[in-house]
C-alpha cells in the first residue's frame, strides 16, 4: 500500500490486515505502527458548577492505546483474572470475563 491515504491505511485496519501488510516497503513504520489500539473520548468527572447553579459542559478529554480491566481477591490482594482491551471497548463487555465467583469479596 505505498502511498496509500490515511482513509485507505485506516480502511486496510479495519479490515484486519498487519502493520506489515500494509506498509510493506516501510519496515520501520510497521514496526512503529500500533494497530490494536484505538482513540476513544473520555466524558465526566465530577460535574462542575457556574455561579448561578448551572452545571458546566462535561469535559471531553482523548485516550489512545489500552485499558486493563482486572479482579483482585479482596482477602489475599491477588490479581484473580485480567484482560487487555483497546481504549475503545466497553467496560461492561468483559465484566463476566473478569468476575469470578471464586473470589472472596461478593462486591463488584
């Protein structure tokens, strides 16, 4: 994909295709190339207030890269179970993945 567009470098991800697939004439840059992880806006924090009472806007702030969602036993302090998502995924998706009944906490 030499000289390929951004559209078509974002297209060819999507599509599934390795950094090397893509960028085969330019080792350094596949090398350098990231392309599991993903850009995602981060909304809230604690909500803010004008002088008059009115709630300020929610800030918006850019994540690229990943999140760990891991379950620690609450009695020993060990990591139960763990996975590693992009920035992008949803928390609750894994929630089952990552819970355990084994644990010794019940809280969630």
């Amino acid at each position: 994909m030499t000289g390929a567009s951004n559209r078509d470098e974002r297209e060819a991800i999507k599509s599934g295709m390795s950094a090397k697939e893509i960028w085969p004439d330019e080792p350094t840059k596949a090398a350098q190339k990231d392309i599991d992880a993903h850009w995602t806006l981060k909304i809230g924090g604690k909500v803010r207030y004008r002088a008059d009472g009115t709630p300020l806007p929610a800030i918006a702030l850019p994540v690229f890269g990943y999140k760990s969602h891991i379950s620690i036993d609450r009695r020993l302090g060990f990591i139960r179970e763990m996975a590693v998502t992009s920035a992008s995924a949803a928390d609750g998706r894994l929630l089952q993945q990552v819970v355990s009944t084994q644990n010794t906490g019940s809280e969630v």
